[in-house]
C-alpha cells in the first residue's frame, strides 16, 4: 500500500535525499514548518519505512574498487522456493551490491563491485556459476558510469500540492 503524503511531507523526502546529514533545525527551516512538528514527520516517515536507512556514497575506484560489472543470471528453476534461496544466497556475497530480479531472457543481473578483475572473475567461477540453480551468467564490464543518482526523482513527479503526478 503506497503512503499517503502531503506536501511537506514530500519536502522533507527531497531534502534528506539531497543532504542526508542535513540538522533538523535547517531542514525545517527548508520546508517551512518548525523544528518539533519536523522531527516528528522525519520519525514518522522512518517508521513507515519509507525512509530506509542513512548512508555516505564513496568513489569506488578512489577507495580500490577498481571493476564494476553487472552479471546476468538465469536460473533452472523460477519457482518461488528457489527464487528465494538464490536472493538469500546473494544476500551473503560482499562483492555483490544490488540484485534486481527481471523479466525477460534473465532471472537477476547483479551489481558487483571488485578491487580487481582477477577477484571479480574468481566469485563468477567459484561463487556465482557454482551456486546451486544457476544456469548461465553472461557478465559486463562498465567502462564509465554517465549517471549516479540514487535518490528517486519526486521533484520531477509531484505536483505544486505534493501529489504524486502519475499517468493512468
């Protein structure tokens, strides 16, 4: 069930994506409501679990992660049991950052994140192509990242009342 939210509501949201380590005074400064009542709706959208969690982004490559490359995984089986035991398998391996399961031709494509390709080839052929269920991986190297942008796009999408614009 997708929350209902208002306006400031939907400030807020697009604030702390632009500067999670933003204070409560300034961010309700930004959003014009005072600091208690702002506190309060930053709690309640915690609770809600639309706001998930605080994080720093890093350069990889500036701390030596040197290779990003996304697998494409097909499994044997998509029944639900095993959909479920490969995304608890991929849950435990560090080198994989995100998983997103897809329609079409492959079950998963993985973001990995490697020092090196020597380390990044040794999780495909001894974690990943060794995993039960796993049918085929394709992989691909990135060569440059064009776009970063984690957030999701509410300015884009909500209207001068912040509703959630949406076609259909």
């Amino acid at each position: 069930m997708k929350a209902r939210l208002d306006r400031i509501d939907w400030r807020i949201l697009c604030e702390l994506q632009s500067e999670g380590r933003i204070t409560n005074v300034e961010l309700s400064r930004r959003v014009g409501i005072s600091a208690p009542p702002c506190l309060r709706r930053v709690r309640a959208l915690e609770n809600a679990g639309i706001i998930t969690g605080y994080t720093a982004l890093l350069d990889e490559q500036k701390v030596g992660f040197d290779i990003c490359a996304f697998a494409m995984v097909g499994l044997h089986s998509q029944a639900e049991a095993d959909l479920e035991a490969f995304e608890e398998r991929v849950r435990g391996w560090p080198i994989v950052r995100e998983c997103h399961m897809l329609s079409g031709e492959v079950d998963f494509i993985l973001k990995c994140v490697a020092p090196d390709l020597t380390t990044f080839q040794d999780f495909i052929i001894h974690e990943l192509t060794a995993a039960p269920n796993v049918d085929s991986v394709k992989t691909s190297l990135a060569i440059r990242r064009s776009k970063r942008e984690p957030s999701v796009p509410i300015e884009a999408f909500t209207d001068s009342q912040g509703r959630l614009r949406t076609k259909g």
